[in-house]
C-alpha cells in the first residue's frame, strides 16, 4: 500500500484554479486495479465538496498507470481500495 500511495502522491496535481483560489480539500477514491497494477474500475466514494478537486482525483488515478504490481503472494488477484487524495495548500 505504501508504493502506491507514493505513486499516486507522485503524480498528484494541486490544480492552479484551486491554488490560487485557496481550496483544499479531500477526496476518497474508490478503485480496482488487477495484479499488474492495471486500474479495472474507479470512482469518487467521497466528494470533496470542490468539483476541481474531485475532477483532479479521477484524472490522477489514469495518469498514475500502470500501478505498482500486488505482490505474488498476495490473497487475491485484485485490489479493492479507497485512498485518501488531500490537496492541502501548505503540503
């Protein structure tokens, strides 16, 4: 879990409209991404509030592909998970 947060945080766009406006928020990204870290499925689970914000989390989550491989002994094939994309101004 580690490796894909810093993959998607390496990718992550602070968005300049939001910048520059001063909004921050969190969006909760809920996807699904196969053993060779393909990304199958992907949603917003909860809203920031800031369509910018949310917009920015969708496109993160494609640009980051392809993921960081589960791991061989890995329980399953797939990975369900919902992550945390914070945009914070001071960060």
């Amino acid at each position: 879990l580690g490796r894909l947060l810093a993959q998607l945080n390496r990718f992550k766009q602070y968005p300049r409209s939001a910048r520059q406006a001063h909004i921050e928020g969190v969006v909760q990204l809920h996807f699904v991404m196969d053993a060779q870290g393909k990304v199958l499925s992907f949603e917003i689970a909860k809203s920031s509030g800031r369509p910018v914000l949310d917009s920015e989390a969708l496109a993160l989550i494609q640009r980051a592909q392809p993921l960081p491989a589960l791991p061989a002994d890995y329980p399953t094939r797939s990975l369900d998970a919902v992550v945390s994309i914070e945009f914070h101004l001071d960060r």
